[in-house]
C-alpha cells in the first residue's frame, strides 16, 4: 500500500472513531502493518503529518505505534511454510516495488521453494490493521 | 479495524458517474463493451477512466493497446493516460505474470487498487468486471456505494440464464443496473427469443452484431473506433448518458 493512502486513511479512521466516541484527544493508535506491504515508516510519518495539517481534522493526534507483522506463507500444494523475506531476495527491483503497491502481486512472482506451486496462501503479513485507539474525552 | 476501505470514498468522490459492465459469463464481449465504451464516451467530449477489475484476466489493455507505461506515484498511484482515457489495470503490478488469487486475495487487492488510485475529476469511471458473481463483484458494490451496472449478455438461453442470476442478485443488493446490451447478435433486425425476459427486468439498451472486423482491430484504438461494434453500442450510449439510475431505476 502507499505510505500516503495508508496516512489518509489512518487519519479519516482514527477521526471517525474520535467522533463516535467523542474522544477530544488521541493519546495513542496502535497500528499492525503486515511485511508485505513494505512501508516506508519514516514516509508514512511525514504523509500523516501532512494529511493531518492539510486539513481541519479537529481531532490532537500524539502518537502512532508501529507493528510490523512478520509474513508467513504457506503452499496450498505441498503445506511448506517459509518467510516473504526468504523467497524475495531474488526479485527484481520493479517486483519488489510492485509487492509495496499491491501486495497480492506477490502471487505473480514468488514459487513455493520446496515444490515450486505459485499456489500458496498469505497467512500472515499482509494487509493494514488498527489494533486500538486510545483516547480522552 | 482495517482503515483501507475509508480512503475508498475519498478517491472516488471526483467522479460523477461510476458504470460496472459486468454479465456473468465469460467470453461475452464485457470487456470489449467496457473499453470501446469508455472511448466513444472520451470522444464525445466527457472526462473517462477505465478501471480493468478482471484481476485473472485482465484484457482491456491488450483491447485497446495501452503501452505499458507504469503510473505516476504522487501521493498515489496517477493512472496513465492513454486515447484519452486515465487507465488503470492489474497487469501495473503482476505484468504477464499468471496469478494464483483466492478470495481473501482478490479482496485485498480490489481494495487496495481502490485506495492507490487517484482517479481525480472524471464524468465516467468504466469499471470491467470479471465473469462470475464471486467476490470481485461482492467486494465493489460493498467499497463502492454509488456505482451503476450495464449488463452485456448474448443471443444464449446459457448466457440469458446468467444474466438473469447476475440481475437478482443486484436487485437483493440494490445496484442499480442502467440496461442491458446484447452483443455478439447474428442477426440484429430479429430480436433474440431471451431478450424480453430480461427486458421485463431491466431496460434494453441495445444490440451488436457480431463484428469479424473487431478482432483485427484489437490494440488499435482508432481502428476499434470505426467498427460496426463500436457504431451499433454508440447508439446505446444516448440511453446510458440520460439514465439517472440512483435516483429513478433502482431495482
């Protein structure tokens, strides 16, 4: 995913949250962020600061933790298990690059090492995920 | 919670009208109606973006020769322009790559595509959708709340049967659907026997021979310009251009 999508829509979650909880102040979003979509964190911190200063969010924003979720995929063919980091260090520059925008293009270049099936599931690593938001009215 | 989805409305929120040509079967001509649509609308003078959601099997870009010419990433993905359209394809991140996706996959990626994009103003976005009714299509009408279907079937009891399973579903979702256009007609002055079954559903809008020059025209978008194809689904766009369906043909 796009660091700046990512910052966008942290921003336009965490505020809706904020109005339905009537949460004036946001001490704290606790974000898992699967390895797969390999953002850039020090991008995605700066993004989240421009969208929140580009507009007004009327919600403080102090702090947003950062878990970056290992990835673990598994071959549907012959249930080998192996990390992305693992498989991916023989992709080109422009695969690599292609996984950050849309992680399921993964699909499209990585083989399960043992047999060689492209038929393998994410089962972890993958996707965006706000784990909580801590707040005070 | 996943934040994704929220950035979906955003991206959209330019565009005035959002069209899915879909019909359920495969090897109907959807994603020839899809692309050919999408340049008589751009040559008519409207602000077009062609969004190929066949995500196993992408084929507008081969349909209308889009180069591949990767998008512009400015805070987003900015879809190339091509014949006038913004483009914007599956085939950006897998290139001719086969894709083993499954349904959390195809979720996910439908997802993410939608929240990349930045399609900005446009009048129309064509979305092609793949056959079948699976989560491609589940998944767009649940990111994309304001969206249109144009159904594309052929002179086939099979294909009729489907589109009509395609038509209930919508109607149980409340998509509204602007017409349905038959393609691959035989015979255009007679009127096939499946047509008035699904007209009591949903308007007709038109048919189409089937065009032997298309296929040479493939990857030249001038050239599908002037095909008995592009001419004869030409005549259905006055109907899809004065539809109102959000407010006036909700099923």
């Amino acid at each position: 995913m796009h660091e700046w999508a990512l910052a966008e829509s942290i921003a336009i979650t965490v505020r809706k949250e904020a109005f339905q909880h009537n949460l004036k102040r946001i001490a704290r979003v606790n974000l898992q962020i699967g390895e797969l979509q390999q953002i850039d964190l020090e991008v995605f911190g700066f993004a989240l600061e421009s969208v929140l200063q580009s507009q007004d969010w009327g919600i403080e924003l102090e702090t947003v933790v950062v878990e970056t979720v290992r990835s673990a995929l598994q071959c549907r063919n012959c249930g080998h298990r192996w990390l992305y980091n693992d498989g991916a260090s023989g992709l080109e520059e422009k695969q690599t690059e292609a996984i950050h925008f849309l992680p399921e293009a993964a699909h499209a270049y990585l083989k399960c090492p043992a047999c060689g099936s492209p038929d393998f599931a994410i089962l972890q690593g993958r996707g965006v995920w706000i784990e909580s938001i801590e707040g005070e009215g | 919670m996943d934040p994704r989805p929220s950035v979906i409305v955003r991206r959209l929120a330019g565009i005035r009208r959002i069209l899915a040509v879909s019909g359920g079967k495969g090897g109907i001509g959807k994603s020839s109606v899809a692309s050919v649509l999408a340049l008589i609308l751009s040559r008519k003078g409207y602000r077009v973006g062609l969004l190929d959601l066949d995500l196993a099997g992408p084929s507008t870009h081969m349909i209308l020769g889009v180069p591949a010419t990767p998008p512009i990433e400015d805070k987003g993905l900015i879809p190339p322009e091509f014949a006038g359209l913004r483009f914007m394809s599956v085939i950006y991140f897998t290139g001719d790559h086969p894709t083993a996706f499954r349904g959390s996959d195809i979720s996910n990626a439908v997802t993410e595509i939608l929240a990349i994009t930045l399609w900005n103003a446009l009048d129309f976005l064509i979305m092609d959708m793949p056959p079948g009714l699976g989560d491609t299509t589940l998944d767009v009408i649940r990111l994309v709340r304001r969206m249109e279907y144009l159904i594309v079937t052929v002179p086939s009891a099979i294909a009729a049967q489907v589109a009509k399973k395609e038509l209930s579903l919508l109607r149980q979702l409340h998509v509204p659907v602007v017409g349905f256009i038959e393609n691959m007609s035989r015979n255009i002055r007679v009127r096939s026997p499946f047509s008035p079954d699904l007209e009591c559903i949903v308007p007709y809008l038109g048919v189409i021979p089937y065009d032997t020059t298309l296929e040479v025209a493939l990857g030249d978008a001038d050239r599908l310009i002037e095909t008995d194809f592009s001419r004869h689904l030409e005549r259905a766009v006055p109907a899809i251009e004065a539809s109102n369906c959000l407010s006036s043909l909700r099923l």
